[in-house]
C-alpha cells in the first residue's frame, strides 16, 4: 500500500486531462526505459532494485557496528558532501527532536563534516570533539574530493591524538570504493571497518545504501523499517502502470507537464520544520539529475508558515515561472494545548479550541488557495506521519520519479559533468600539482 499519495484538485485549472493522456505513453516509455536499463546513465541503475537486493548481512554488520561504536561515542561525526550525507541528515532530522543538540540521548548526536571548507566551522567541531567521546563515518568513493578529504585530515589528526593511532582506527568507519581509490587504500592500511559504496549508485541515490544506513542507524532509527517503506515503494513503481496505482508515475508526467507550459521553477514546500534537510536532499537529487543540456526545473524550497513572511509576497504577485509541490503530513506525534487568556489583547482566544495541528492545516489550505488563485499551480504530497515507513517510501518515490521524469525530459539524469567546472577552477587557483598553466573555465 502506498502512503505517499498525491493531491492534484489544485491543478485542475493549470493541467487539463487531455494533457494527462498525452504524457502518459511519454512517461511509460520513460519507466520502461529504466526499468530495462536501456537509456542514457544504465551504468547507474543499481538503485533502482536495491531495497530489495541489499544484502542482509550488511545490515546486520551495520547493526553491531552501532552497537560496538554506541558505548564509546556521545558524538558520530559524518564526513562526506552532497549524496554521502544529504540522505541520512535528511532521515535523521526529520526524525529527531528539534533540539536534539541540548536533550540527553543514550544514543551519540550525529553531526556532520566535509560538506563546508568554512574554517570557523571546523574550529567549533573541533571545540565540541575537545570535550565529547566521538567516533566516525568518513564517506567518499575516491578519498580525494576537496572537501571531505580536507575534513578527514583534520579530524583524523584530532582522532588520534585524543585516542591514540590504533585507539582512532577502532572508532572509523570508511564507506567507500570496493577496490581502489585513496580512501580506500587508507582504510586498509589502517585496519578501518568499512562498507562499500556500490560502482552502480552514485551519490544522490545512495541513502538506502551503507551511505545512509549507518548514520541512520547510530541515530537510534529503524532501517529494516526505512527498508520495508522503500521496498513498498519499489514495487508500486515497478508495478503500477497508470496514474491511479503508481505515484511515481504522476509526479513525473505533472513535473513535465507544467515545465512545458513555461514552470521552470519547483518549489518544494514543507509546513513542517523537521522537513528542512528532505528538500536539501531532493534538492540535490532533481538538480543534479535534470540541469543539463540547458535543460531541466530549477528545484527551490521553501518551509512555511516561516517563509510566507520573507517569500510569500513573491509567490503570490511575482513572476508566474514556478509551481509549488507541497508535503503535507496528517498526522503529528505530540499535542500542545493553547492556554486561554482572559484579558485576550492578542485576540487568539477564538484559536483555544484548536490544534496547533488544526491551526497550521489551516494556514496551509489558504495558502494553497491563495497561491493557486495568484496563478501558482500547486500539487500535494500527502503523507499519513512522518516515520521511518513513511519516509522509505517517500525517498524511493522520489528517486523512481526523478529517474522516470529525467528520460522524460531526453537527459542522463544518472550523470553530473557540470560539477567539474569549479573543482577544475578551484584546483588552478590553489596552485593544485598538475594544474599548472590550464585556463579557467
């Protein structure tokens, strides 16, 4: 059964039937086309069936590791960028209390590290390891991308003199190549526990992997359950045929769609703070997978009601270029009752009855009209709660759909060239060995 489900009584004015039944053979051409690993980027497709192919033993070699690492750590660092980190923060704080960083845990606080080169940064990480038992994830294919290399060196040199050289290596896990690369060849030099990355998934689809799996896990959150969810999900979309029985399907033919009709912009919408790192993480995802070829929507975000007072004057009378795509949660876990107040000045009392839940679902319904009827098409992602099911599932829908709506839109959505161009410029500039006298690009 599925629990993402997808509201569209929003677009009817924006999107017609007709419009409907003709993307449809498009985007089943698209899903046959990854499903068969025939289109552009098949290198890439191990994603696509690994929630159902992951190897038990991985997992339960996760598990121990958690329960090995636990005792000795109040603090997990996670090193890596983009798709080696974006996944698990994404689960991990849609998970966690808010203040996660001043409540008592019995499990380590996960933070992460590689995803900046902001010195002031990493001299507050370091005050926090100063004072803090922690241990480590350190994740790269190569070992040598700029940014997670710089914040391993750092924090490998820190390991080890608060633990000692072989005291360190006991608390580092390297996820990385299964046969090469620097990481690697560190990893086996210093006896490191590790995982693979698999060669056939690349970053941003790399959460349901040792990627994700492993800072998930030290968070104290239950993957078999991520896993169930995701399996769910792939056999919806691997099944379902038509808009009805295959969410995937109809949020890649709806993206097309109004692009088509002149929405290049998406914004991903939550009404839920906890939901912030969900839209970095599909961010990456939709960003790297469609801008090419000059081509592709530009994905934005945005966390309501906080920015309907900083971008809401735009959304509603700026420039008709974007469409909204909201996700909706039904159920909350805790309830806080609105004090009454008998003197009333600010005229909330009439609110005392309500939810905090009630009140946002309602900020949230005007909103969608507002928007809809300043010419936003807005469509919704209802999820029933936000658990580690919901959140398998809604992570392998997104991964389905991106795959299905990049070969809609005649791109490789499994390759990034354009990401070289500022490591190409960055390694000129610092003087980087075998640079020497190429132009910047």
């Amino acid at each position: 059964m599925s629990l993402v489900k997808i509201n569209t009584e929003h677009l009817q004015q924006f999107v017609s039937s007709a419009d409907m039944e003709q993307m449809l053979p498009e985007v089943l051409a698209a899903k046959d086309e990854l499903l068969s690993g025939s289109g552009k980027g098949n290198d890439f497709l191990g994603w696509v069936d690994l929630p159902e192919q992951l190897d038990g033993a991985i997992v339960e070699s996760i598990k121990r590791d958690v329960e090995r690492l636990t005792p000795k750590a109040q603090v997990f660092v996670v090193i890596g960028i983009g798709g080696s980190y974006l996944g698990a923060r994404a689960v991990i704080e849609a998970l966690q209390s808010e203040f996660a960083q001043c409540m008592p845990s019995a499990r380590p606080l996960v933070v992460y590290a590689g995803h900046t080169l902001s010195e002031d940064y990493y001299h507050q990480l370091l005050q926090l390891l100063d004072n803090n038992h922690y241990a480590v994830a350190v994740i790269s294919k190569s070992g040598t991308t700029t940014e997670p290399a710089v914040a391993f060196r750092i924090i490998k040199a820190h390991m080890e003199r608060k633990y000692g050289h072989s005291g360190a290596a006991e608390r580092i896990i390297a996820i990385t190549d299964a046969r090469r690369g620097a990481l690697h060849d560190i990893a086996v030099r210093e006896h490191y526990a590790t995982y693979v990355i698999p060669d056939n998934v690349g970053g941003r689809f790399s959460v349901l992997t040792p990627v994700g799996l492993l800072p998930i896990a030290m968070a104290g959150y239950d993957i078999d359950q991520l896993l169930l969810g995701a399996r769910e999900m792939r056999d919806i979309c691997r099944s379902g045929d038509n808009y009805d029985n295959n969410p995937a399907l109809l949020y890649a033919a709806l993206r097309n769609i109004l692009y088509r009709k002149g929405k290049k912009v998406e914004m991903l919408v939550n009404f839920l703070p906890n939901l912030k790192y969900i839209s970095e993480w599909w961010k990456q995802l939709y960003g790297e997978s469609e801008g090419k070829d000059g081509k592709g929507i530009l994905p934005h975000s945005l966390s309501f009601t906080t920015d309907l007072h900083s971008m809401g004057q735009y959304v509603q009378q700026g420039e008709r270029l974007m469409f909204e795509t909201v996700v909706s949660v039904d159920n909350p876990h805790n309830r806080v009752p609105i004090p009454s107040d008998e003197s009333n000045l600010d005229g909330i009392n009439y609110l005392v009855p309500k939810s905090l839940t009630e009140i946002n679902r309602n900020a949230q319904l005007g909103t969608v009209i507002a928007h809809r009827n300043g010419g936003v098409p807005v469509l919704l992602i209802n999820l029933p709660t936000v658990d580690e099911r919901v959140l398998g599932q809604l992570i392998y829908f997104f991964e389905f759909a991106c795959g299905i709506s990049g070969y809609t839109l005649k791109v490789n959505p499994f390759d990034q060239p354009g990401v070289e161009a500022y490591k190409k410029n960055m390694f000129i500039l610092l003087g980087k060995p075998g640079y020497e006298g190429q132009q910047l690009v």
